[in-house]
C-alpha cells in the first residue's frame, strides 16, 4: 500500500521536491546524493560508506523484490535518509522475508517516495552535493524557511571524520578457506561483508580490526598483509589512520586499500585528496586498467578523489619511491587506483568485491594474495 502521508526533501539551496512519507516519519538530515545502480538496493543502505548521507536513487521502480537475512553488507542500514520515485506496491521474489518499506520504518529510516528524483539529480550535478533534509510527520508543516535553516545547521561532509561511528568496537576474526595464506589484518573503517568473504576465500584469516588500533596492536596479529577497507568521510581528517598506514609501509608489510583506502593510501604516500562535485555511486562505472587496457565496470561509491597526474611516473613525496596511477575512470578522468613500484602495496578507488554489481574488477583479491605470496617467498637479502 502506498502511503499518502505529506513528506518534502529540502536542499540547502531552497530547492523543495514534495512527496510521500516512506519508511519512518520524522526528520533527518545528511549530504544528498545519487545512485546510479538499478539494481542492489540492499546492498547499497547496509553499505557504511552511505553514513552521513540521504541517497537519492535513480532508478525509478524500487522495493519489488523485498528484504532479505542474507543480502545485507553490515550489521544495519547506514544511509542517513532514502529518496526513491516509485517504490514498490507488492514484493516479489522467493527469497524475500519482508518489504523494503517496513525494514526502513523498523530502522528508524526517514525516507520520501513520489518525487521526481530525476530533477533532484540533474540538481545534484548542476550545483554539487548539498546539504539536504527530508521532513515528514508534524516536521512536513515546517514552515519552508525554517526548514532550510535546519538543513544549513547540518554538519558537511567535507573536513567530517566518520570512521568511528562505523567501525566494530572489537576485533573479529573469520577463518581462512582453502590453502592458508596467514593472518590479513583489515582496518574498518566501513568493510562490507562481502569484502571480508572474498579475503578469506583466498586464503586469509582477516583479522578485522577497530579504527583505532595501534600499530603495536596491528602487528600482534604477526599479519601478512595489511587490507584498509572503504568507508564514509573525508581522508584530510583520518590523520591517525594515516600515520597508522605509514608504520605499515615502513614495514614493507604488503598493502592494498579500496575506496576510501586508496584516498588513504594517497594521503599516506605524500599526495593530496579532494571532494569530488557530486562524486561517483552506483554500479554501472567504466574504469580503464592502464597496464593491461582492459575497461572495467565497477561498483563505486566516493565523494573524494587523490590529486595525482595520469600519466607517468612520480616520486612518492613522503620517501616510499616510485608509484604510479594505475586506474583512471573514463566519465571524468578521476584518479581510480594507485600503484606503488618500490613497496609492496597498490590500490583501488572501487568495490572489487562488488556487492551488488559487476564481478569485472574481483581479480584484484586474486592479485593481493599473490602479491602476499611472492612477498613472503623472498630472501632475506631481497628484503632490503
């Protein structure tokens, strides 16, 4: 049933977009942006690199085939409030154990159906992200001006650090299956559980760590490797995961980051990173692979980016040699992977372990095991 419950999305510019209530009622506040993926609706709310934002979802139809225990990628819905144009009716599918509208409601999700979210996007990338807020409920008669003042008390994403409020509280471990490769040590700063799954189908025992483990704490673990994962905010304020990065590559530990990892293993090299306008979400993005010429579709959600030039080869200005961009994204030539050539560690500014979306880029788990594999293989004196 489709609710008819007044509800309104407010940008900070005074850009009004009147619906439907959808999901629970009250107000809620975050950085509005798009997704462009048609499908993996579930995926994308339980994705933690959403914390902090109201996702406007492009495609049209939404909820049609329900929730379900097994598609979540954490352990809850992080998106700060849901913009969708038609949900659903009826769900449809066998594996279904409820509907998308009661699992936001149950999630105290603040959502709005009935707007017109193809202008709200053509908003977003005329002017760039914004502050935005869904009022509905007794918030819906808000007189307007009231209501953009609330939005602009809102905090900005940019200077924001969120890895905190995203990150397990305690260490967790999952086996390894199939030959074992050693412990891997993953910083969460927001990992999915399909990321956690990959790793250890290739032989790791992740170690999944708090966001602000030390580096004697890390290398308890005696890791093979070091993995830091996506998640929410801005890399110029994770200064300690940072610092904690450096001691890994100064122990020439092997390395390799995705999403917001990639930004801080820029940041961690000597570069700097910086908001993209509306930045890059959905499941549907072109990425060239420099050294093989491959075009890949990825599964993306970013906001920043590494300043780095494309082409050539650059000397790390923090002391780690040589490095080059090994990925570029062809909508926008936007820095989408690093490769250091001195130290073992590279990086991704996508979801390898694509859920949902494509499967193009899961090679890349396949290239950091054996990337640990011949690390572990040298000699002492190939060590130095």
């Amino acid at each position: 049933m489709i609710d008819t419950d007044p509800a309104v999305l407010v940008l900070e510019d005074g850009s009004r977009f009147t619906g439907r209530a959808y999901g629970a009622r009250g107000r809620t506040l975050g950085e509005a942006v798009f997704a462009t993926g048609m499908t993996g609706y579930q995926e994308t709310l339980t994705d933690p690199s959403y914390a902090g934002q109201i996702v406007v979802m492009t495609a049209p139809h939404i909820g049609n085939t329900g929730v379900n225990d097994e598609d979540p990628e954490s352990r809850r819905i992080w998106v700060s409030g849901y913009v969708v144009r038609d949900p659903s009716r009826v769900v449809s599918n066998f594996r279904a154990d409820g509907s998308l509208d009661e699992d936001l409601t149950r999630n105290g999700v603040v959502g709005i159906s009935g707007v017109d979210t193809r202008a709200i996007t053509r908003r977003l990338r005329d002017v760039g992200s914004m502050r935005a807020g869904i009022f509905s409920g007794d918030d819906a008669a808000l007189i307007a001006d009231e209501q953009v003042r609330i939005v602009k008390s809102g905090a900005r994403m940019a200077g924001l650090n969120l890895s905190a409020e995203v990150s397990v509280a305690s260490a967790t471990v999952t086996p390894a299956r199939g030959e074992r490769l050693g412990a891997l040590a993953v910083l969460d700063l927001g990992v999915k559980q399909a990321t956690i799954e990959n790793l250890a189908d290739r032989g790791f025992e992740v170690h999944v760590l708090p966001q602000d483990v030390t580096l004697d704490e890390l290398l308890a673990i005696q890791p093979v490797a070091v993995f830091y994962s996506n998640g929410p905010g801005d890399p110029a304020a994770s200064g300690d995961h940072v610092a904690l990065l450096r001691g890994v590559l100064d122990q020439r530990l092997p390395f390799f980051g995705i999403c917001f990892g990639n930004q801080l293993l820029g940041r961690a090299l000597g570069l700097d990173t910086y908001k993209l306008p509306y930045g890059h979400r959905g499941i549907n993005q072109p990425v060239l692979d420099k050294a093989t010429g491959r075009v890949e579709i990825t599964a993306h959600n970013h906001g920043f980016a590494v300043d780095a030039p494309l082409e050539g080869i650059i000397e790390s200005p923090n002391g780690y040699g040589r490095l080059e961009v090994s990925h570029v994204g062809l909508n926008d030539n936007v820095v989408e992977g690093l490769r250091a050539l001195d130290i073992p560690a590279f990086s991704v500014q996508y979801h390898p372990e694509a859920a949902a979306g494509p499967h193009d880029a899961n090679y890349l788990f396949d290239r950091f095991a054996e990337l640990v594999r011949t690390h572990s293989a040298r000699t002492p004196e190939e060590a130095e």
